[in-house]
C-alpha cells in the first residue's frame, strides 16, 4: 500500500483554503501541493507514454472560489444537478433539500478536498470531439464516453503513483466522479485535520449563503459529505 504520514502542517489556514504555503505554482498545472508534485509530474508522464494527454481540468481551488460557487448554487444563479446530472427545479425545495443537493456535487467552502493541492479532475482534451468541451459528468467517463479510455488507464495505473478515487461510487454522499483522483499520503492527514468548528467560522466571516441551515446540519455534513470517502483497500 502507498502510504506515507505527512508530520505536519505549515499553517492550519491551508486546510480551508485560506493559505497557499504548502503550495508551489507549476507552470502548466497550476498551485500543486510540493508533496504531490513528483507524483504527478510521474503520472502524467506515465500517461503520455500510454498515448494520453492527461490534464487537469480543475485543480486548486481556494476558500474564495468555494465560496462564490455555493452562493451561486444557493442564490439561483448557477445550476444545482441532480444525481442523472441534470437541473433542478430549485423553487421546489426546501433550504434542507437545497443543501443536500448542492453537497451532492459541490463542497460547502473550507471542506473542499480541492482547497489543499492534492486533487485534481482530470481529462485528456484530445479525446474531446471536435469543436466540443467537456462538461464534467459521468457519462463522458462511463463507457461510450469521450473520456472512457482514459478512465481505463487510470483506473489502472493512478495507485502505482499514490493516488486514488475519493469517489469511486456513492455512499450516500457525494456522487461518483470518475474524473477525481486524490493524492492519498497528503490528503488524508489533512482531511483528518478539518475541524468543523473551524468551518463554521470562516463561513461566518465570509457571508456564506444559507448559513443557518448549514450551522443546523454541520455534523451531518462532515459525516455525510467530508468524511465519507472510498479509501483504497490496505
């Protein structure tokens, strides 16, 4: 098993998205955590000899950039899906149901995996049809779908250098996302380490929307949804 304990932390902000110490900014791949670095530069070298152009189509993303996603989501003014990945009528459901339904595909701000760079969705733009883009769903990555083949190589190869599916299939919580590998040795120590009290107040300070239904339900969304991952076999 690939498992190495990262001793500590440089600033516990990092954890929510709020610090970028850890960080380095590789040209091409953006802010990547200098742990994960080496293993991805292998695993993307590793795919071009495979005959793919593996590239990461969403990476680190920041507390701030969370947060402008959710209020969207929560103010109407971006879709919310459902699990086939398709809109919701969003005038229908309660504030429980439209919390439920955002955490089903996006993060609350200050728990996204995404906020420590160590994960990453990935895509090959070359394995897109002319003249299209990629939309981020299953069905690209499903059989039939543009991204299939590449799923296959990682599915296969993506453990050999320490990553693995946080999502390899539903557990009540976030939906599948066959696109979403996770560096395990640098990412689960820092999972372990978001403390929900924490979260909370950084939402406070920063006019998260919603704020009294997920001050309601925040134990249950760290269960539900932060913690409630697909850990490879030991």
């Amino acid at each position: 098993m690939y498992w190495v304990v990262m001793s500590k932390l440089a600033s516990p902000l990092a954890l929510y998205g709020l610090d970028k110490a850890e960080l380095v900014d590789e040209p091409e791949l953006a802010w990547v955590h200098h742990l994960v670095l080496p293993d991805l530069k292998n695993l993307i070298k590793a795919a071009a000899q495979a005959g793919f152009h593996l590239s990461i189509f969403s990476g680190y993303r920041d507390f701030h950039r969370q947060l402008a996603i959710w209020n969207n989501k929560w103010n109407g003014l971006r879709p919310i899906l459902d699990a086939n990945s398709q809109p919701l009528d969003t005038s229908t459901l309660s504030d429980d149901e439209k919390l439920h339904a955002i955490l089903r595909w996006s993060a609350l701000p200050g728990t996204s995996r995404h906020h420590w760079g160590t994960d990453f969705d990935f895509y090959d733009p070359n394995l897109l049809a002319a003249g299209s883009s990629l939309e981020l769903v299953p069905q690209e990555y499903a059989k039939q779908g543009c991204q299939h083949p590449l799923s296959v190589w990682l599915s296969e190869h993506a453990q050999e250098f320490g990553f693995f599916y946080p999502y390899l299939r539903f557990k009540g919580g976030v939906e599948f996302e066959p696109w979403h590998l996770s560096h395990l040795a640098t990412s689960q120590p820092m999972m372990n380490k978001l403390d929900a009290k924490q979260v909370l107040k950084h939402l406070k300070s920063n006019q998260v929307a919603g704020l009294a239904c997920i001050e309601q339900h925040i134990e249950q969304i760290f269960s539900q949804y932060v913690t409630n991952i697909c850990l490879p076999e030991t």
